[in-house]
C-alpha cells in the first residue's frame, strides 16, 4: 500500500509509538488523524506535521460513541481510513492479582481491548466499502508469558493478539489486512512507569537497552507493504533480527 495522500487513524497518538508513527506515516505523505485523550499534546503534534496533514481529535477509546465520532471527523477531513493502527494501551495497575485496584484493572482493559474493538468496528464499514484496509494491532510479549504483577497487562495483549486473528479470519478475504506488533521494549513514558515500579524483569532493564519509538513506527509503516503480507493474521517480532534488516533498522 501506497499511503500518499491516504487516510491514517492512530490511536494512543499523543506519545511514545503513537506520537511517532503519526509522524512516520506523515512522512510517507499519509494524512494522519490522531487520536488521544490528552487534547493538547495531539493538538501540539498535528501542528507540527501541519494542519493540512493532521487531525487531532479528542478521543477516549473505551467510549465507543467517542471512537465514532473520531472516525468520522478523520473520514470527512481525508477520506475513508486505509489504515488503522490500534496502538492505545496502558500498563497500570502493576500489582499482584488479589491486591489489585479492581477499577483500575477493568480500565486496562477498557481501552486495551474495548479500545481495539470500538475503533476497528468504526472504521470497518468505510474500509469494507473503498475495497480494504489495513488495520494494525500493538501487540506484546506479554501476550505469550505471564509476568508477575502484570496480569491486567498481560490478559489485555493476549485479548489483542486473538481480537488480531479475529479480525484475519472475519475480513481478510474481504480485503482488510489485519497484522499484529510486537515491539519488544521501548523507550517511551510506559518504560518510565515500568521502571519507577522496580517490579520484574523489565523494571531492571537499563534504559539503552530499550529501542527508540521511531523503530516501531518505522515498523508500521512496512507492515502495510505486500512485503509484510506473510504476516496477515500473525504477528511481526522487532525482536527478530531478520525482521529488522527487512525493514532497514539498524
């Protein structure tokens, strides 16, 4: 898929991978629509790319009367979506199961997983009816392994790499092309909160060793190519290292 000039909703967009694939994909000449609850900082980033290439729309994703409104502001500003990267996620509550905050953990996977399913239900029917799509799914390691004090986290990306295969099985013979992200560790704000827990593995991992934000989004980008195609309904690991030299990441 050529984005030029095409139609590209990212959810979570207002930092971390969201907040560079919206600028990835604008580079690539898509007109991007981002979506975030924090109205500032996707207003802050739009501006940046140029309002005639970027929308900001105000948007919690656990509210699907939200999400509609998003995808049709998205739709009448730059045409049906060709894209849809479902990359809203959050990681709190880190907490043991039987201590956990239960609000707290039901709102992980309001916006994990309802988030997921509102905005691919609302950018669907114009998908369907310009002939495809592509609608990309931020998935995780987490979504294979249990990880201690995690269990919010861990059943919400698990939920996402299946609603992934959901969505191939439904729509992929009727041009949608669904694929799943597993990014491996990032440098974004949720590594922040991950290190400020000192709980697990990956609390003690030194902040080198995570990859820049722009690796996935430069990820995404590829990800809508015929060349990623092999992965339709599975999920592409930038922890392989022959996944990182298909896509030049270095």
């Amino acid at each position: 898929m050529n984005v030029s000039g095409r139609c590209v909703v990212i959810t979570g967009a207002s930092r971390g991978i969201g907040a560079a694939a919206a600028r990835v994909f604008a580079d690539a000449g898509a007109r991007v629509a981002l979506l975030a609850r924090n109205e500032a900082e996707i207003a802050d980033i739009a501006g940046e790319i140029g309002t005639e290439q970027a929308l900001a729309v105000p948007c919690d994703v656990s509210r699907a009367w939200e999400v509609d409104f998003a995808i049709k502001a998205a739709a009448e500003a730059f045409g049906p979506p060709a894209v849809l990267v479902n990359n809203a996620a959050v990681v709190s509550p880190i907490a043991p199961i039987a201590e956990a905050d239960p609000e707290a953990w039901c709102q992980a996977l309001d916006i994990n997983v309802k988030g997921l399913f509102n905005a691919a239900r609302a950018a669907l029917p114009s998908m369907l009816g310009a002939g495809g799509g592509t609608i990309l799914t931020l998935s995780s390691g987490a979504a294979h392994r249990a990880l201690d004090h995690w269990s919010a986290y861990c059943v919400s990306k698990a939920a996402a790499a299946m609603f992934n295969a959901a969505l191939h099985e439904e729509y992929g013979e009727r041009g949608i092309r669904a694929l799943a992200l597993s990014p491996g560790t990032v440098a974004t704000d949720m590594q922040r909160q991950i290190k400020d827990s000192g709980i697990g593995p990956v609390a003690a991992l030194d902040w080198s060793d995570h990859i820049p934000p722009d690796w996935p989004a430069r990820a995404l980008l590829w990800m809508c190519s015929a060349e990623a195609d092999s992965y339709l309904g599975g999920e592409v690991s930038l922890r392989d290292e022959d996944i990182r030299a298909r896509i030049g990441l270095s």
